[in-house]
C-alpha cells in the first residue's frame, strides 16, 4: 500500500544488476559500477537516491522526515567498490537525507570480526563515527541457544549534546519470532527465569 | 595542561574512536581559542555547519570562520559553490597569511582529509601551515598558528598515523573508564625531553571543558551504599570449612603411596606390598592378538643406545 501511494521506493538490487549486466541502458543506471572497469564512484546510485526523495509534483501533501534504509553496504565492498567510494556515498546521502531534508538514515553494514578485511573495518568504522547511533548485534558468546537468540548492544554518539550521559551503552538480549522481536535484559529471558 | 593544549602552537592532533569521540573537545578547544580573541577557520567535512555550530552561542558562531566542504566536498553537484582545490587548496590559501593576530585552524576531520589525499601532500601541507610562524628570516611577524586536527584512530594504518605524530608538536588520545573521560597528553617542546601526563575531564553543555581528578568512586555502577554488600558463603547446601575433628582426621591420614623416610616395619611391609603382589592375589594380564599387517620384531629396539 506504501508502494502505492509513493510512500515507499524501492531499488531492488539484485534484480536491477541484472538489467545493467545484460541489457544496454541508455541512461545512467544507480548500479553503473558493475560496468565498468575502473568505477572510482557510487555517483550514479547517490542521484538514484536523490532522484527518489525529490518531491512528486501534486495535489496531495508532500511527505516529509524520508528515511533511507541501506541493506546491505558490505555487498557493496564484494561487488568492488573501494571503502572510501561507499563512504563518500553514504556522505552525501547525509548532506541529502539528513541535512537538507532533516530525515534519517538506518545503514546495515557486515562485521568481519576475527577474518582481517582492512577495507570492511575501514567501512564500517567510517560509518561508526558518522553515525548518532550505533546497534551492534551479535550472538552469544556462549554459543547457540534456542530461546535467547543474540545479543543487541546500543551505543548512543551525541557529540553535539555532550553533557548527556556519557556511559549511554545498554545490552539487550532478544529472540526473533514471527513477524517482530522480543527484548529483555541480559539473563532475563523467560526461558531461564 | 589541556586547557593551556593551544599555547605552544603547531599541530595539535586529538585521537579518538568509535567508543570515546573527540569532537567535543575539538568544540571546547574551539570555543576557548575564539575566546582568547583568536582568529579561528573551521575546516568543516565530516557534519554539517549547524551540526557543529550547535551549542555555541551566538557570541562565539560570529568568531568561527567555517569553510564548509560537507555538503558538496566532491563537486558532484557541479556547481561553482565548492572552493576551488577543495579543502587542500583552502588549508593551502591560509600558508599564505600575513596576519599578526594568532590564529586556529580547526579541521574536523584530519581523518576525512587523509582518506582521500596522499598522505605526503597533506604532510606537507600540514607542516607549511602550522610552521608558518616560525619561519626564520622573514621580515613579517606571522601570528602563532595552531591546528588542530581531529583523527579517527581506527580508520588508519601505523604508517600514516606515525606521519602524522613525527608533525605534531601535541598529541591528545581519548580514552576513558567508568563514564569518565579522560585525555593522555604527550607534549613535544623544542629542544626538552617530551612530557605525558593523563587528565580527566568532562565537557559541559556549552562545551566548556571541566577539569576533574579522576573516575569518582560514586559512579561505579554496581555499588549501593544503602544495601550491604552480600555473603555469598551463607545459605550453602555444602561444606566450605572443616571441623576440628575433620581437620584431625585428615592430617593422620596415612596415604597409600607416601612412604615415609624412616625405615619403620609398617612402612616396609606396606611398600613391599604394593609393589610385589603376593602370589595367588589376583593380577593383571594384557593378551596380545596381532593383526596380520602387525610387523612384530623380536629385537629390542634400546639396542643401540650406548647406556
């Protein structure tokens, strides 16, 4: 319904290489990069985005306070963009989303963890830096567990507010069920108490 | 000695991370430089100019020069708003100054800047701005020049990062515990041994910086001083101690492989019996069944050591 009504854009990525791959474009495509040898940039995709939140020129209401959710940059990173070309992206989808449009931006992005991929740290310690907040989910340091399926640590990042707590880190447990999640404190899921 | 960080001039480089951002003492070192009445350009890539203006007050926003380069730092809009050279010919323009009145160059961030240009050009970019007065020879007094340039220290290698550090005169890391922020200052002046020293502090609101002593043992998170603290021996379904009696039991335990030194009677018999089953007590035996592909060789393989 979202879709219908313009309220949703929804870039279908693996789809969308396809075209690029296998058939000409005549225009600039968001995932141009696939074609060419040496794409130094994400331009291309950023005028998608900007492109998407420009506002449709009608009667009703325009929608204000966009949000821009990035699923995933990491397979950015594999398809061979450069750590640097994401994150002059993501650069200017904040000058866009989040500065002159005053919406938000929810990025996912992969952790390497112990396998050494300098350009993924770099990515995803860029992004930490720039962001307000951060959620970090991971498993269970003691392994796998039917009822407590992760654990969700948040790191609050307000520069601008620094008298605001300092130590704002919290750690949730959660378990997924069917269509939302469930939270607790750490050693508080039901299954255990 | 962090508030007085700006009085030796040269770069200044503050290191923070993901975990303790640095942003707000570049604020607080702002804002103290634009009140002592120098003159302070703000090399603005990483946020917004509203995002960095905010919680100054109007007294201080009307003394930053701010060259923003946030929102269109690549000229992918290709207006002719960006300054021409991006912000490596903006730091290079302020090479050229003949101002008395000193100056601070705040570039926010000096990580930004090294992920996108060589890190040799910006080396000596860096070095001719932040030398510039102390350029010897030269008939005019150059103001004292301080930059400060805000790193991210996660996003480089040690090459880079030891560049830069080889050109700082200060360096700041922010670290912390419990809460509390605290900054490790090492300290080069020219021609003395370097000095470090470790400051706690906060920054308030208005990004004034609040010197402290250290973490306050208050604000250690698990600790109530209404509720005393618990003895985790009571209420045990076990033993912990012994009795008086268990204790003398065990000490005249006599165990069965301990042989004392004296050669009493009991002792020899208790050895002998141990080691030389008596005939007719049950003893083991091992049966041996080898495989057809077993090599069996008669000869006794310690043979040939020469013992």
């Amino acid at each position: 319904m979202a879709r219908e009504r313009g309220q949703l854009v929804f870039l279908e990525g693996l789809k969308s290489a396809v075209d690029v791959v296998f058939q000409a474009q005549k225009e600039p495509h968001p995932l141009q990069f696939l074609r060419e040898a040496n794409a130094g940039n994400l331009k291309p995709l950023f005028e998608f985005v900007r492109e998407a939140l420009k506002p449709v020129d009608s009667g009703e209401a325009r929608w204000t306070y966009p949000v821009l959710l990035v699923d995933d940059l990491s397979v950015l990173l594999s398809l061979g963009m450069g750590a640097v070309a994401v994150l002059d992206f993501i650069h200017y989808c904040r000058a866009t989303v989040c500065w002159e449009l005053k919406g938000n931006m929810v990025v996912l992005v992969h952790d390497s963890g112990d396998a050494e991929d300098e350009e993924n740290d770099i990515l995803l310690n860029g992004l930490s830096h720039q962001s307000h907040l951060i959620l970090r989910a991971e498993g269970l340091a003691t392994g796998f567990c039917r009822d407590v399926h992760g654990q969700l640590r948040i790191l609050w990042r307000r520069p601008s507010q620094p008298a605001v707590h300092r130590d704002q880190s919290f750690t949730y447990q959660y378990k997924i069920q069917d269509k939302s999640v469930s939270f607790f404190a750490k050693g508080m899921s039901p299954a255990v108490l | 000695m962090l508030d007085s960080l700006l009085a030796l001039g040269g770069l200044v480089l503050l290191r923070d991370s993901v975990e303790w951002e640095g942003r707000s003492l570049l604020k607080a070192l702002v804002k103290k430089s634009a009140l002592c009445g120098e003159q302070v350009h703000i090399l603005g890539c990483e946020v917004s100019e509203e995002e960095f203006r905010e919680g100054f007050d109007s007294d201080i926003n009307n003394r930053l020069v701010y060259h923003d380069f946030f929102r269109d730092p690549l000229n992918w809009s290709k207006t002719e708003e960006a300054f021409p050279g991006g912000p490596l010919g903006a730091l290079r323009a302020m090479c050229k100054r003949t101002d008395p009145v000193p100056v601070t160059i705040a570039l926010d961030s000096l990580s930004w800047l090294l992920l996108r240009l060589p890190c040799t050009t910006l080396c000596q970019v860096l070095h001719a701005v932040s030398h510039q007065d102390s350029c010897p020879g030269d008939s005019s007094s150059v103001g004292k020049v301080s930059v400060l340039g805000l790193l991210h220290e996660e996003l480089h290698g040690p090459g880079p990062v030891g560049a830069l550090s080889s050109l700082a005169q200060t360096e700041v890391t922010l670290g912390g515990t419990m809460g509390q922020a605290s900054a490790h200052i090492l300290c080069r002046r020219p021609r003395q041994r370097p000095t470090d020293q470790t400051q706690w502090f906060s920054i308030l609101p208005d990004f004034s910086l609040d010197l402290q002593e250290g973490p306050s043992v208050e604000s250690q998170p698990y600790s109530d001083p209404h509720i005393p603290p618990v003895d985790p021996t009571t209420h045990l379904t076990f033993n912990l101690h012994l009795s008086k009696k268990e204790r003398e039991a065990r000490d005249s335990l006599i165990l069965p492989f301990q042989f004392s030194s004296e050669n009493t009677k009991s002792s020899l018999l208790r050895q002998q019996a141990l080691l030389r089953p008596r005939p007719g007590q049950a003893t083991s035996h091992i049966f041996y069944e080898p495989d057809a592909y077993d090599d069996l060789d008669q000869e006794d393989p310690d043979d040939d050591l020469d013992i």
